[in-house]
C-alpha cells in the first residue's frame, strides 16, 4: 500500500498572531494595516495581563480583571494544493462571542466560550497570502460567575484533508471487556475466571466534498497497543462513499486486553483509514481509547472493571491561577499531579467543557471525569450570561462536546447542567428530556446526570422529567443518609460538597465551626481584617460544611458513589463570603499558587495507601498562648506530641474522628509528631519557632524543560530564617531577575486578595511562600533566576532546556 504525501495534515496554527484590545471593526477586511499590532503567539488570555479594579465590568465575583473587547489577525499562506482539499480551521475555545472571517469574508460566530468549533476555509483561500480576522467580545457583564478569562485562549489548528475524508470528530470508539471472573460468556463459549475479552467498536462519519460520487473506497480499522504493535486489523469491503455518512463495525475483539484503570490507565489507538481503489491512503484518523468498564448502583455504588470503588472527586474550574484561562498542557498537568497525589481520582469540569488537552491528560494519568456542559440553561444567573445563547446554540453546543469528547475514558458522566434554575418550575421537564436526547443519540455508554439543589423530589422538575441516570446532588451531605429510602433505587453521586474555606497558612481559634456567610440574609463582616479564612477547617459556607463534615458521611455509605470536593484549587473569582480586594476563591483545597492547604493532607491520610503525618499550625506563636495542634494521619495506631522534647501524649482517632489534637501552651522550640504502628515509628514530623527572615531559596518542580516555547519551570520561593526554617508570616518583596532562554510567566502567592499583577518580576512571599512560573523559549540552553529581596541573601537557580526530554513514565 502506498501513502499519498501525507493523507491529512494538522497543525498548530498558533504563531505569529496580531492583537489590538478594543474594538477595530475594520479588522476584519484584508487590507487592514495592522503594523501596529502587537504580536504574540496563542493560546491567549488578555485579562489576565491586567490590573485589578474592583470597578472592572466582571466585578469581583468574575475575577475583578478587565474583558472587553479584542481582535486577532493573522496572515498566512495557504497550503499549496488547498484548491484539491479541505482545509479547515479549529479553534478549541475564544471566550467568547467569536467571529471569525478570511480574507473579509465571514465564516460565523460562536457565541459559548468554551465550545470547540470550527470552519472550513477552502473556497475563500487564495494562492499565497491570506488573513483571517478574529473578534472576539467580552463585553457584556456581568457574565460568568467565575473568572472566564477572555481571547482565543485554547490552542488553534490548520487541517488539510482530501475533499473525501473522515468528518472532525468523526472516529468514534465503543469499547468494553467480557471477563471470567464475572461469569460472564462470548459467542465462543463461557470464560474461565482471570479470561478476558476486549470488545471493540468502531464508528467513521465521512465528507465527500469530490466531484465523483461514485468512486469506491476501502476503510481499514487498526488498533494499536501501547508499545506501537498493531494488535488487530479489520478492513471493510470498497463502497461507495456518500458526504455525511458513518460505518461502522460491530465487536472486534481482542482477547486478554489491557484494561484502562485509574491506577494504569492502558491507552491503545485506534487508526482508520480510507484507502481507494489504487491501494493509496486518502484519509487517516486516529484516537486513543481505553478499555474499560464501570457501573453504578443505586445500593452498592460505583465500580470501575468489576472492582468497588468511590469517586474521589474534586470539582476544578479551568483557570491556571497566575496563568489565567490560557491553557498551557503542563500547568494542567501540573494541576492534576497535585491532586493525584493528594489522592484524587476524578475530577468534575465545573461548569463547562474542559480544554482538549485536559482531558487527553486525564486519560493519561489515571482520572475520570464527570464532564459537564452548562451553568445556565434558559434562565439566567448572570445578567448576560449564556441564557442569552441557550435557546439558539445548546443542540450545537451540546452535541459539539459529546461529538469532541467521546473516545476519551476517562469520562464516565456527562453533566446537563449545574444548579439549574429550570429545576424549580415545570419548565426543566421538557428541556432535561431534550438534552438527554441530544446526548444519548451520540453516545449510548455514559450515565447523564445533573447536579441538583432541590431537595424534594416533587420539587424538583430535572428530576421529574425521569431522564436522568443518576441523582446529582449538591452539597446537603446529612440527607445522603436516607437517600436509600426516600429514593428507592435510585442512583445517587454527591456532584458537589463542602464549600468549606481556608487561607493557606493563616490559622484562627480552632474551636468552634463558623458558617460564612452565616446564610443568605446576613451581611458578612467576619474576618475581613486579615481576608484570611482559618486554614483549621473550620469555615464553610452555610450551605456547605467543613472538609470532615462532608467526608466522614460520604465515607460511611457505599450508596453514596462518590463526591466531587467543592474545589480541588482556588480558583479566580468568586472570592465569597469577602468583600473586594478578595478577588479569588477559598474554597480550594490546595490555593491559587499550587501550594497545599492543610486539609489536603486530611484527604490524603484518607484517599491514599502512602504513609501520612502532617501537623498544623506553624510554631510562631505569642508566649503562653493557648494553641490547638492537629495531626493527620494514617497507617498508624497513634500519635505521640513532643515540645521541646517533653511529650505532651499519645492520642489515637475515636469513632469517625480525621484528626487528633492537643491543646499546647505555646512555647518556642520544636513541635514534634511521632506516628507508630505497633509501636514501631511509621513517620516524625517537626515544626520549629522560626527566627527572623534571613534568606531565600528557590525550589523548582523541575529543573529540566523542553526549549518549546511553552514549557513550564514552577520555583517555590521560600523565606527562611537564619537556620533554614520556613518563616510563617514572612511576606518579604521578592525581585525576579531571568537570563537565558526563558521568561517570566507568571507570579502569584496564593493571597486570595492580593492586588498585584500576574505578569510581574517581583510578588511578595504570603506566609512565607510565593511562586514563579518560568517558561521555555524555543532555544536549547539554560535560564537563569536570581531572586532578591531587601535584607535576605539572594538565591538563584539553573533550568536547563532542550529539545528532548527524557521523562517517567
Ligand atoms: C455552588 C455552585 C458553584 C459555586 C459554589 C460556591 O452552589 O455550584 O459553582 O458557586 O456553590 O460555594
């Protein structure tokens, strides 16, 4: 078989863009100077490059950065034989309000920020030269109840196919097993316990744009195992092609597959080809798939291949902290590892569709993924938020993102909706029956669920349309208790929790629990002098509840399939109960800047099989005062306390108890956790008084990078004392200095109120910590920080860059 040059070609179509913020209607046309332009390469977010004011149209609530208006040009030159193909331009998401056209003449708008979308560009192409013209607006506000960020802030893509080709998103996999150990048979007879049999099915929607309709074509299916050994191969008969027509092939089997699972997520590809009569390849498409299975059940929970198992999930919304809503792959993935860690096995994408490349990482790593599509159906929560598109673009939007995302395995729900207010009137019947429709027409193998607020069932109009295949329910974690009785056999995920709120590294009276707001009534004015929230756990919203509260009753029923943490990070905006300058949230488990609070530890003893031990708070406290000292843990029987070496007692967790605690009158020295399992020491623990700020260290989270030109360093910077303890309240200047073949990304600190930019070389430490994102150019070499900061010795560190990196699998 011999391949034409290249069957189809896909590239990053993300250089050399120009950007004017503010309106230039003009832009559109070809002849259009835009000299003056500034120049930048994509993904692009120009909020984030701003200051904060607390008058900026998206107010506090959506991150207090100016949106607005802005366009992008680019000049390109077509491919050479674009006459004879299709070329086909891809935007995974603009926030929002996209318009887009070629060399002046308009190609469509795109209303949903979050929606991957895109046009085919042939026949306004010219030989050499051309522009496309993008405007993109994001004026009107106030919209989302988050930070949106606003540009083209997902990757863009050049597609060349022939004009008889595999459609975008065309290649569909259904995949599952058979197995022995449940019993279970094939047409082959019935398995033995520890058999295998992977199910395969394969679905190909073509476009034949050609002039002749009555050419044949073969179309061969191939699956590729992860060591790149093709493992199966399946060709169907020559036929005719007909524009916007599927095939498909039912159950190739493989026996003993590799199964995905969260702890091995096994990834084989799917290759489709379109070969015509002359042997040569027209089209060639290809997607990974896993090979898996799960079930949900209304008395036992969840399982993922047979194995029981709880969702251990963390809502996240799709900001990057200092790097805004511009998708860099290795900030997400840095996002994900920290959650792993923590423990996490699921993630649900509040409130909307991910970037493509999340989910590729989730598949790759080991996540599932509740995706979900909408915040708002046709009634608003926001002025001019997406209601206003609702009723036009949700069969578009919806059908976009189950057509985009369907292959990956790492989804197992697919969400209609969050806290939707058609919930409380009839009106919700007929939209969740429509929506569920547009869904399970494109995929039949995933539950759809929605995450509700009404309580009562009779109240509820989703769940009155009888559609849904699970019971989403947000926060209100003392009804899951009875869910079993008062929904029998219905299946039942809490899609939302907690809302509990914490500043890292600030730590107030531990003993009783505040709700903040105390409920919807009452003005808040609690803790607005240090715009901190105790890191203790023992804040939450009033709807919500602390990170114990929620977990111990998620734990304690296996009904309960799993939860969804009200939110893995702190994201930007919605910085509630505070008033401005609070400009992000405290709801996440680990704070802006990727640095852990303390009850991710809390989680960890819990999620995870490693050895824990963690203690709060830090030692620097007022002679005499009265201090309640927490420990974490787990694979251990108790906990000893030391100060000063004297200790202060064994405790053990009673009951359901997370943690244990003393009450320690303060005094300077070292604190010290011993944990011990059959008397024998599983961890040590210390913290010690810290001393005056005396220098500064700098920690990377890797010191060797790929020279792409999108590459991420993440350096800790941290204030110690003279003897190397990590001071807790230091909040000293840093000044950044870069050399080299890298740059400045971003800076951050983890303060939810902080009013400094994002894009600096300087960011004062926040209880001792700030970060610096540095990131590659696309030359080899080495960059060079050196940070600095009045009265501390200076510290600096190398980053090597290079084409290739080698990394752990
Ligand atoms: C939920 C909502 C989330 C977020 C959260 C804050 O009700 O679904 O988007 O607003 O409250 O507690």
């Amino acid at each position: 078989m011999t391949a034409t040059p290249e069957p189809r070609i896909r590239n990053s179509f993300n250089k050399d863009w120009k950007f004017f913020l503010g309106d230039e209607p003009n832009a559109k046309s070809q002849a259009y100077n835009d000299l003056k332009w500034r120049k930048l390469t994509l993904p692009h977010d120009w909020s984030i490059e701003e200051k904060f004011d607390e008058k900026n149209p998206a107010k506090p609530e959506g991150g207090g950065l100016p949106t607005g208006i802005g366009w992008y040009r680019k000049e390109f030159i077509a491919p050479a034989n674009f006459k004879d193909r299709l070329i086909t331009v891809e935007f995974d998401g603009v926030y929002k309000n996209s318009e887009v056209w070629v060399n002046g003449e308009y190609l469509g708008k795109r209303p949903y920020g979050y929606s991957s979308f895109s046009y085919e560009i042939s026949k306004f192409l010219k030989s050499g030269k051309n522009i496309i013209a993008v405007k993109v607006d994001n004026s009107a506000q106030p919209d989302s109840r988050w930070y949106s960020g606003s540009g083209i802030y997902r990757n863009v893509w050049l597609t060349s196919t022939a004009k008889v080709s595999i459609s975008q998103h065309g290649l569909f996999v259904e995949s599952g097993f058979v197995s022995g150990d449940f019993g279970e048979s094939t047409d082959g007879g019935t398995l033995k316990p520890g058999q295998k049999v992977g199910y395969i099915e394969p679905h190909v929607s073509f476009i034949n744009k050609s002039s002749d309709k009555t050419k044949k074509y073969k179309i061969e299916f191939s699956i590729i195992n992860r060591e790149g050994k093709q493992v199966l191969k399946h060709l169907l008969e020559e036929d005719i092609i007909e524009d916007n027509t599927g095939k498909g092939v039912s159950s190739l089997l493989i026996s003993q597959p590799e199964i995905w699972s969260v702890e091995r997520p096994y990834l084989y590809t799917l290759v489709a080809k379109i070969i015509d009569s002359e042997n040569k390849i027209i089209d060639e498409q290809s997607t990974t798939f896993g090979i898996r299975r799960f079930n949900f059940d209304a008395i036992k929970g969840f399982s993922l291949n047979g194995k029981p198992m709880k969702i251990l999930g963390v809502c996240l919304h799709h900001d990057l902290g200092a790097l805004g809503a511009a998708v860099n792959v290795r900030a997400i993935e840095r996002q994900l590892e920290i959650m792993k860690k923590m423990g996490v096995n699921a993630i649900r994408t509040a409130h909307n569709p991910p970037a493509p490349e999340f989910l590729d990482l989730c598949d790759k790593m080991g996540f599932l993924v509740m995706d979900e599509a909408f915040d708002m159906w046709a009634k608003k929560k926001n002025k001019n938020d997406y209601h206003l598109n609702f009723p036009e673009w949700h069969k578009a939007d919806l059908e976009d993102m189950v057509k985009r995302d369907r292959n990956h395995p790492s989804i197992i729900l697919w969400s209609i909706g969050n806290e939707i207010r058609e919930q409380f009137d009839s009106t919700g019947i007929a939209i969740t029956k429509e929506l569920v429709k547009i869904v399970k027409n494109l995929d039949n193998t995933r539950p759809v669920i929605s995450a509700l607020t009404e309580t009562k069932a009779e109240k509820n109009f989703i769940y009155q349309a009888k559609a849904l295949d699970i019971y989403g329910l947000n926060y209100n974690h003392k009804l899951y208790q009875d869910f079993p009785k008062n929904y029998p056999g219905v299946k039942f995920l809490a899609t939302e929790t907690t809302s509990a709120l914490e500043t890292r590294g600030f730590y107030d009276t531990a003993d009783t629990i505040r709700r903040w707001p105390k409920d919807g009534k009452t003005k808040f004015t609690a803790g607005n002098k240090e715009w901190s929230a105790s890191a203790y756990d023992n804040v939450s919203a009033y709807w919500g509840s602390t990170h114990e509260e929620t977990w111990k009753e998620a734990k304690k029923y296996d009904h309960v399939s799993g939860l969804f943490v009200w939110t893995g990070f702190d994201y930007l905006g919605e910085p509630l109960p505070y008033p401005w300058p609070a400009r992000s949230s405290y709801f996440g488990i680990v704070d802006l800047a990727g640095f852990p609070k303390d009850s991710y530890y809390m989680y960890q003893s819990e999620w995870t099989n490693k050895p824990v031990l963690h203690i709060l708070p830090h030692w620097n406290w007022e002679k005499g005062k009265s201090v309640e000292v927490w420990a974490y843990y787990n694979n251990a029987d108790e906990v000893e306390l030391y100060l000063n070496g004297k200790s202060l007692g064994k405790k053990s967790k009673q009951g359901d108890d997370l943690h244990v605690l003393w009450n320690v009158n303060f005094e300077p020295g070292i604190l010290k956790a011993v944990s011990r399992k059959n008397g024998k020491e599983v961890l040590v623990r210390e913290v010690k008084t810290a001393g005056a700020p005396a220098k500064i260290e700098l920690i990377a989270d890797r010191k060797n990078i790929k020279a792409d030109g999108k590459d991420l360093s993440f350096i800790t910077v941290r204030i110690l004392d003279a003897t190397g303890n990590v001071v807790p309240n230091a909040d000293n200047l840093v000044d950044f200095k870069v050399e080299g073949n890298g740059f400045i990304a971003g800076v951050d600190n983890g303060f939810q109120a902080s009013l400094e930019p994002f894009k600096a070389n300087y960011r004062k430490a926040f209880h001792g910590l700030c970060l610096t994102i540095l990131q590659s150019t696309e030359k080899t070499g080495t960059i060079k920080l050196r940070a600095t900061s009045n009265g501390l010795s200076p510290s600096s560190i190398t980053i090597n860059t290079a084409k290739q990196i080698k990394r752990k699998q």
